[in-house]
C-alpha cells in the first residue's frame, strides 16, 4: 500500500513469474523464476522489481496489487485454450493453468485500479484473453502466409520489422511509425478483446504486434522481448520500460494523494 511521505521511492513493479522445476546434481526443486533481462530493463528505467509467485485466488491478487505501483507479465509457456473456450491444439507446448488464472486475476485487480500494465510476449496474449480476445495456438499451422516468427535463440537481434498505429500510446513511445523487433513466439494474438486497439502489426502478414487499452493511463503489450532485444540496449526497447516505470511512478504520486484513477472493468 502507497504510504504518504514515501511518494519518490522507486516504483516498485511486479513481475508475473515462471514455476520451474531446478535440477541439480542430487535435487530437483520446484520454483518460482523470472529471466534476468525483466529485472535489468525495469531497474535500468528506475524501478524496483519484485517477484509475484504464482498463487490461487482473486484475494491473492488483490493483496500483490496493493503492495506495487504497476504490474509486469513476463514471456513464458502456452496459454491454455480452456479460457478461450477452445480444444488443445496438437502443437501445444507447456500450459500451467495456476499461472493463466493467477495472471488473469492481477490483470482484473491493476485494471480496478488503475494501475499500469506492461504484457510481454505471452503477456500480451493473457492481457487479450483477459479482456475477452482470443490467441492463434499454432501460428505455422493456423495463419496461412505467416513470415516466421520463432527466431531459434534470444541473441540472434531482431528478426522483422513492425508498423505502429498513428494515435497510439505505443507508437508515441517506438518514436517511428516502423521499428525493427525480435521474434520467439508460435502464440499470438487473434481477435481482439473487447475495448483493446491493435497498435502495432508485423510487416509482411499483419500479426498483431502490439496491443493497448486507451481507456487506461497505461496498458499496454508487445509480442516481441525488449528485454533482450540488443541485451536490453535497443532505444526502443528502453523507452518501453521507461514509459512503464514513468507511468507506475505516477501511480504512486496519485495514490499517495488519495485520487486512485478510475478504470473500466472491461
């Protein structure tokens, strides 16, 4: 909970996590992860960054949202097509149910808020199921005339280029109506959630790149990773974070003020 007299700390923002299991020479534990690139770019643009375990429960939700200024869905696994009302794919990779619903659940408990959002990769497909949308299982075998977009290592720079929708918040912070981006996905964005714009396609087929709420101070995705993307150091990948932690920061001074921000439900 925002406290007065604390209104310039760091904004602290948290991050949706992975549940993994850590093998060892004699062990093998599960636990909680987040890939290191989230936590260099979101301190690299002021912020505190703290981990959100998965848990169960719209309560649990509720709690996190009340402890941090703006909320971080990092890439991972598949989506499981349960919450879009469709069978598995036989392409599916990895689902974890807990986590989908635990997303989807801070995503409910940021909106009510107000509270910024940021989705990367598979955070920008849970922020459209949330809202309603739904996701391609399997792009290779469902989006006819796809260009590719599983680059085979997260070192190998970017992989295609984006257009950005004039009038957006993302494209006011590409700077450019056309940017270069990476591409580690076989997910992606379909029909759209009710209330949400597509803000950026990618050159060659128009998959949705990018998606926002214009109703909302900030909530916004991306489908590629600005946090390795020239290991963080790509201008527009940096001005991605720093907008979020901006945004996460004036959360904070308006809470700390008692004038929480009105936002839709959906």
């Amino acid at each position: 909970m925002v406290m007065r007299g604390d209104i310039e700390r760091s904004p602290v923002i948290g991050m949706s996590s992975w549940t993994r299991l850590l093998r060892t020479a004699t062990k093998e534990r599960p636990t909680e992860t987040v890939p290191r690139g989230y936590v260099d770019c979101v301190e690299a643009a002021g912020g505190l960054p703290v981990l959100l375990p998965n848990r169960v429960g719209t309560d649990v939700a509720e709690a996190c949202l009340d402890l941090v200024d703006g909320l971080l869905l990092t890439g991972g696994d598949d989506v499981h097509p349960h919450l879009f009302g469709e069978a598995p794919h036989p392409r599916i990779d990895l689902v974890d149910e807990r986590r989908d619903r635990f997303e989807i659940a801070l995503i409910h408990a940021a909106r009510r808020r107000g509270a910024p959002v940021l989705g990367v990769c598979r955070g920008v497909q849970v922020m459209n199921i949330a809202l309603g949308g739904d996701i391609y299982q399997d792009i290779p075998s469902q989006f006819e005339g796809s260009i590719g977009h599983a680059q085979r290592t997260l070192g190998e720079g970017s992989w295609h280029e984006i257009d950005l929708q004039p009038g957006t918040r993302l494209a006011e912070i590409c700077g450019a109506p056309r940017v270069p981006v990476n591409s580690h996905h076989h997910q992606a964005c379909r029909r759209v959630g009710p209330g949400l714009v597509a803000s950026a396609t990618a050159v060659g087929d128009g998959m949705i790149e990018g998606l926002e709420d214009p109703r909302m101070p900030f909530f916004v995705g991306v489908q590629w990773h600005p946090e390795v993307l020239e290991n963080g150091a790509d201008p527009v990948s940096r001005r991605l974070f720093d907008a979020f932690v901006a945004a996460a920061r004036d959360y904070r001074r308006a809470a700390s003020k008692e004038r929480p921000v009105s936002a839709p439900d959906r």
